[in-house]
C-alpha cells in the first residue's frame, strides 16, 4: 500500500468516526447544559466553593467569575512551582524559575499549555498531575462554559442572565471530560502508554544518547492534553514519544480526541437554539476549512520540491518515522486548527509552504473546529460579522438566529477578532526589534522571522504549540509571551460574554422576506469566504517576508 493510499484512509477513517459521535456526544453536551439537577459531587462542589447553583448570572458576573477562578488558577500553579522541592513527589527537582513559573501558570490556566521546558527534566509528580493536569481540565471546561453561554444569548430572549459559570465549569468537568478522560486513558494504556509513577533515575537510550526520563502518570495526562485541546506533554518530544503515542493508531486515536468535542459542539449549539440545521451550517463551515487545510498541508508535504524529497517522495525531516509524513501532516493540521499544541513531528522542519499552513491555521483563530468551546464562539463571532457584511450589501438589517446586529454587537464582534491579530503582530515586531528577542533565533532571514511569528501566533491564539529553532526559555520570550497568553484568551472571552449579554436582552425578530437564511451553503460559503478575507488581509505582509519569502527562495 502506497503512502498517499494509507494516508488516504487514515483520514478517511477519522472522518467517519467524528460523523458517529457528532450526534450523541452532541445530545449528551446539549443535555448536560440544559438540565436543571444536580448530582451529589455537583452540590458537595457547590457546598464548598460557596456557588448557589440555581441561581444565574448576567454577563458582567459570568465574565468576572471567569477571571476570578483564572486569577486564583494562576496563582496557586505559580506558587505550587516555586515550592516544588519542598512538596511529595518532587523527584528532587529545584524550584522552577520565577520567569518561567509564571509563563507556565498563564499558559496552562489559559488553555495554551505552551511549554518552553522539558517536562521530564524539571516538574515533578505532584506538580504534573495537582496543577497541568487540573488545568487541562478545568481550562478546557472554562472555554466550554463561555460558548454555551454565548449560544444562550440567542437563544433566550429579553433577559440578562446567561446562566451561572460554576455550574456550567463543574457539569463541564464531572459529566464530560472525566468520563472521555477516563474511558480513553484505558485505551492509552492498552495501546502501550505507560501509567506509573517512575523514580525518576530509570535511564532510556533516546536518539543516540543517554538521558534520564521520568515514568509518571503519562497515559492520563495524553488522553487530557488531546481532550482538552491541551499540547503540555510529560516529555518534550511531546507526542512524538513512544511514551506519549506509541503506535499509529493511537496516534489516530490521539487527533480523534484532539477533533470530537469542538465537533461536536455545533450539535449543541443547534439543540440549543433550536434549529438543528443551524449547528450543521457551522460544521460544514468548520470542516470545509479543515478540509481545505488538510489538503494544502499534504500536497505541500509529499509534493514539496528538490531533489531528496522528491526522490523519496515526501519531506521526511523532523518526522516520527512510525507515522510517516502524511499522518503527521494530518497531525499538525488537526493541533493548529485546535487550540492543542500537541505535536508528533517538527513544524519547524516542515517544508515552508507546509510550515505557513501550521501558522495559517492558528492565524484562522482556530475556528476550524477551534478549541474546547473557544472554537464555537470563536466561529459564531465570525457568523455575526458575516451577517453584518452581507446586511451592508443588501441594505437591509442584519439578523441572526431572530437577533438584530447593530452597533453595539458589531463593536464587540470586532473588538473579538482584532484582539489576537494585533497581539502577534506587535509581539512579532518586539521580539525582532529587540536584542532579547533576535538572541533566542536559531537562524536568520526569512526562517527566523517565521521561528518568532510562529511563537506568538501559538502564544496570542493559546495554542501552545511550537516551531523550534527557537530558544524561547528566557525572561524575554517567558514574559512576552506570557503576556500574549493572557490578553489573548480573557480579552476575547470578555467581548463575547458581553455579546451575549447584549443578545439575551433582545427579544425574538420573526423571520421575513428579507431575512438572510443562515442555514444554507450559500451562508457557510460566504462565512468561509469573510474568515479567508479577514484573515489574509490581516497577516499577509507578515507570511510574506516569513514562509512565503522562504519558499520563493
């Protein structure tokens, strides 16, 4: 069997199992956020956070419950770092450095789990499964909590509560991602994953040298980094490592996990408003660009010009060798359109067309399912300025799912997709400007531009992910990209829940002649178009002088 044949039906495979459990993972999300019981755990939760669950919030009380529990998040995985040789379980590791500490409590808090460390040589036990780990929970559940409260906006009418934030975290938490977690982890396992807590002084022979590796809890942690859309790996060859994904259908399994939740939320999103039709318009608006990325990824990857990879047809370089170009290309396509970050192969080393589309992706603002929950609102955000676009060429109001965008909602909307955009760009042009920054590139000319564009486009659209080639563990990159981290993910979750504020207040506007139908391919098409237009006008300079320069060269 060919390569491109046993790519073929990898992927061809992944698509039908996302197509079986878009609609029961769909109905069981749908019914877990419109229930109105809680179990005992929930209530002993409540109980102890001091939540009263019955009652809800409005937008400005969601939105500050939202920082609050993030504050508190960052703080406690700050100082859980800095005190780790005093805890159990610290495999004798120091104290992780200020710097760091904090790049690594705001990226894990933020559902980034961007790392600029190896996992093995500097966490312990406690520190991995007590702080990353919750938060690969937690965070995930965060994203999720703020689209279903950006779906209640239109779906309610002529009320300010969206809901209450706690509940939607710990329903989020207890009814989703544990079970998946759990079920999966045992899958992990079976496919060859350890699950141990290992000494720490067990030394493996890794790429011709001598190292020592931890065994810990990995087979968890994999399964929750990939649910959650979360890249923090136990080791840093990420999930690359045998240990982390040990054959190629695990690695299947892997992008499956990374795929089914933001899929599947466009079946929520339909249950909830109503209008099963609206939540397919979404996915095929989301697959449509995956599919396309997908494509450009791999032509770019086994078609790539000059004379090695044509000979062995593919470009191999940077390539886990067990899974081979096309699957790893299928890999990086399904971690930079998610906001995952996990990665089985070197995006640095990937062709430059080929390394552009893992930045593309990300510049998409992962939309394409998106992250847990970010990528819904995310897309449903870009719906409302499609709608707005498509109201100014009519002449007529623009609607949506009976909701009216003015003023007030386009200012959001926009305030939304402008956030990230100018994060990478200033950060990128910081990082060149400065000796601090042009002192972390590996190399010059176009490549290095593209190591440090790539940095904050992980960092500002809370990817995690990275390029390589890149010396990114200094107080520089550690508090620039940190900062990206933060304003990137809470900036853009403020301006939602405040459209969804603004939203639940209207009543409902009965369709009409003039109505734009939003459920048809004709409204996908034209959604795909606004977020290839925005997007292209947005970072076209920048991949001008970076990747495409490279690849033109």
């Amino acid at each position: 069997m060919s390569t491109t044949v046993a790519g073929a039906l990898f992927i061809a495979s992944l698509v039908v199992a996302l197509a079986v459990v878009y609609r029961p993972l769909g109905d069981h999300m749908y019914r877990v956020y419109s229930g109105t019981r809680h179990s005992r755990f929930e209530k002993a939760v409540y109980r102890l956070i001091g939540a009263r669950p019955d009652s809800e919030q409005t937008w400005g009380v969601y939105a500050r419950s939202v920082l609050a529990f993030s504050v508190v998040s960052v703080l406690f995985l700050y100082l859980l770092q800095r005190v780790q040789n005093h805890l159990l379980l610290s495999l004798g590791f120091r104290p992780v450095d200020a710097d760091q500490a904090w790049n690594t409590a705001i990226s894990f808090t933020t559902n980034t789990n961007w790392q600029s460390y190896s996992g093995e040589s500097t966490m312990g036990h406690l520190v991995q499964m007590a702080g990353l780990a919750v938060q690969n929970f937690v965070s995930a559940a965060v994203g999720m909590a703020v689209a279903i409260a950006l779906v209640r906006g239109f779906a309610r009418k002529k009320t300010d509560q969206l809901g209450n934030f706690w509940v939607d975290l710990t329903r989020g938490v207890v009814r989703i991602l544990l079970p998946i977690a759990f079920a999966g982890a045992i899958v992990l396992v079976a496919g060859g994953l350890i699950q141990n807590f290992g000494s720490g002084h067990d030394v493996a022979t890794l790429a011709g040298g001598t190292q020592h590796i931890t065994g810990g809890p990995v087979a968890s942690q994999e399964v929750i980094k990939e649910l959650g859309t979360n890249g923090g790996g136990f080791f840093n060859a990420n999930s690359a490592h045998p240990f982390e994904n040990a054959a190629t259908w695990t690695n299947w399994f892997e992008i499956f996990l990374i795929l089914c939740i933001p899929f599947a939320l466009c079946r929520t999103f339909g249950r909830m408003v109503g209008q099963n039709r609206q939540g397919y318009a979404i996915l095929s608006v989301m697959a449509t660009l995956a599919i396309v990325s997908l494509v450009l990824t791999q032509v770019f990857q086994l078609m790539h010009h000059g004379t090695v990879p044509t000979a062995i047809g593919s470009s191999m370089e940077g390539v886990e060798t067990r899974f081979g170009v096309s699957d790893s290309g299928t890999f990086a396509t399904a971690t930079t359109l998610t906001s995952t970050g996990a990665v089985d192969s070197f995006h640095d080393s990937y062709t430059s067309l080929g390394g552009m589309m893992t930045m593309f992706n990300m510049m998409l603002g992962e939309v394409a399912p998106g992250g847990t929950g970010s990528g819904l609102y995310g897309m449903l955000v870009l719906a409302v300025i499609t709608v707005f676009v498509a109201g100014l060429m009519v002449g007529r109001t623009p609607e949506y799912l009976g909701k009216k965008i003015g003023g007030r909602e386009m200012k959001f909307a926009s305030m939304y997709f402008l956030t990230t955009p100018m994060l990478v760009l200033f950060a990128t042009g910081l990082g060149l400007a400065l000796d601090a920054g042009r002192n972390g590139m590996l190399n010059g000319g176009a490549h290095g531009l593209s190591e440090v564009l790539y940095a904050f486009t992980s960092a500002s659209n809370n990817n995690g992910s990275a390029f390589a080639g890149l010396s990114a563990n200094t107080p520089f990159y550690n508090t620039a990209t940190g900062l990206c981290m933060v304003f990137g993910r809470f900036l853009p979750i403020v301006f939602v829940l405040a459209l969804a504020g603004s939203l639940a207040k209207q009543g409902h506007t009965p369709e009409s002649d003039g109505t734009l139908p939003t459920h048809r391919p004709q409204f996908a098409g034209l959604v795909a178009g606004v977020t290839l237009i925005l997007v292209a006008l947005t970072f076209l300079p920048a991949l001008a002088l970076g990747p495409l320069a490279e690849g033109i060269h």
